[in-house]
C-alpha cells in the first residue's frame, strides 16, 4: 500500500508541476494519504514532512478559491495537528488544532449535513491539543462541544458515531 501511495504521489506532483490550476488539489490529496501510511508504518517524520506539504498546497489553494478548497484544508490541517502532536511538538499541534476547528466551524455553518462530522472530529483532536499544553479549562470546554456534536450525530446515524460519542464522553470524564 505504502508502495501505490508513493507512486500516486508522484505521478500526481509531476502533473501538478506541469499544469497546477487542474492538478495541486490532487496531489495535495495524495500527499496526505502518504502521510497516512507512513505515520501507520511508524515512519512519524516523514509523515510530518508530507502532512506539511499537504497543508501548505491546500493553504494556498483555499487562498485562491476557498469555496472550492477550504474543507480540503481544514482536513489537512487536522492531519497535521495529529502528526505533530504525534512527535511532541504540541504548541504547533495545537495552533494547527485551533485552524481547523475554525475552519470546520465556518464550514458548518454553510453546509451542516456535509461538515458536522468533521468539525465534531476537529472538536476532539482540539481537545487533546489543550489537555497536550496544559490549557485545561479549554480542554474541557473543547471535550463538551464535542461530545454535544457526537451526541447530535449519533442520535441520527447511531451505528456510525455512538462509539465516538461513548469515547468523547470517557475523554470528557478524564478531563473532569
């Protein structure tokens, strides 16, 4: 799989070099997926690496067209809050956190049925960034909006969101 990975990125970041405007979404995508598989594979700097890279092509992308781009940056925003949290570097983790909640907050507005579980999934990545600094009461602010999310989403599609909402609330109960 890592293999497939590594080749879709690059074949998608030759054709981005060669024609951007149809193709840096693209690669942007693969590059995260990359850093997906490297971070299973343990392989944490490198997934970093790919994550930045992901996050600063969707940036610029949001930049020129957010209606188009903007939820393909707050995902790779997200993404790279994980992967630096993942390495220690929890200030950073934690500013990359409070974008993508931001984002997906905005976004929610616009299109609730489309963003709400991303942002609920935002909420709690948030979470542990403020608990991973010591921002307790923001933590704890963070974990209940999250598991009010969780709690909206599970009671309509209960089989795919009860066991994040039974985990948000465990987290809630830690923080407590």
């Amino acid at each position: 799989a890592l293999g497939a990975a590594q080749q879709a990125e690059g074949l998608r970041r030759r054709l981005a070099q060669a024609n951007p405007a149809a193709f840096e979404a693209a690669w942007a995508s693969s590059l995260n997926n990359l850093a997906n598989f490297l971070s299973t594979l343990g392989r944490r700097e490198e997934a970093l690496g790919a994550a930045q890279q992901a996050e600063g092509l969707s940036r610029r992308l949001a930049q020129a067209n957010p209606a188009a781009f903007e939820a393909a940056w707050a995902s790779s925003l997200h993404n790279l809050a994980n992967f630096l949290s993942a390495l220690g570097r929890r200030e950073e983790a934690l500013g990359a956190a409070q974008q993508a909640e931001g984002l997906y907050r905005r976004l929610v507005q616009a299109n609730p049925a489309a963003f709400e579980a991303d942002w609920a999934m935002s909420l709690g990545t948030l979470t542990l960034a403020y608990a991973g600094t010591g921002r307790m009461t923001e933590a704890r602010a963070s974990c209940r909006e999250a598991q009010q999310r969780f709690a909206a989403l599970a009671e309509r599609y209960p089989e795919a969101f009860r066991g994040y909402l039974e985990q948000t609330r465990a987290l809630c109960e830690q923080l407590a």
